[in-house]
C-alpha cells in the first residue's frame, strides 16, 4: 500500500531559452496554488495527497507536466482552473481528467 493516495509531482525544471521548460509556465506558482488548495480541501497528509516539486520529467515538449502517482497519470495545464479541475476530478474523485491527460 502506498504511502499516500495520491502523489503529484509538478516539473519545475528550468532550461535556457530557446528551450521549452515548464518553469517558463509558471510550474512554481502552480505547484503552490495546488498545495494551497488540497490543504484548504483537508487532502493532504499520510493517506492522502502529497503534492511534490520535481526536477525535469524529460516530457519538455508537452509541458508544463505533472504526474500522478500510483496511478501513473501525466497532465499539461495551462491556469488555476486546469489544476481545480484536475484535483477536484482525480484527487478526490477519482475519475481521470481526459482533455489534460498526455
């Protein structure tokens, strides 16, 4: 059994221009937008959600990228409204969110 339901780790990586990078996508304040809300959602904790920096997940070209873990589930987003929905969907409900998925 895993430590934590869900575990999601935001690449964070950052690459000189002209390289795509999630860095350049904001990936930081999203990664902290996230952790915000699944503590405001009473989420997070051993059992629970665990949200994570991650140095480069190698998928630069489909970014910026999160990935969820047991399930093994890779994201793009673009604004808030992208991780709502992709926490409000997956972390607590449990239904992959398909228009985000890579």
């Amino acid at each position: 059994m895993s430590y934590y339901k869900h575990h999601v780790f935001f690449c964070l990586n950052k690459r000189d221009a002209p390289e795509a990078c999630c860095a350049c996508h904001d990936a930081e304040g999203m990664r902290e937008y996230a952790k915000k809300r699944v503590k405001e959602l009473k989420l997070s904790g051993p059992g629970q959600v665990r949200i994570n920096a991650s140095g480069c997940l190698d998928r630069c070209e489909e970014g910026p990228v999160i990935v969820v873990y047991p399930e093994e589930v890779w994201y793009t987003y673009v604004d808030k409204s992208d991780i709502d929905e992709i926490i409000d969907e997956h972390l607590v409900k449990g239904r992959v969110v398909e228009r985000l998925r890579i």
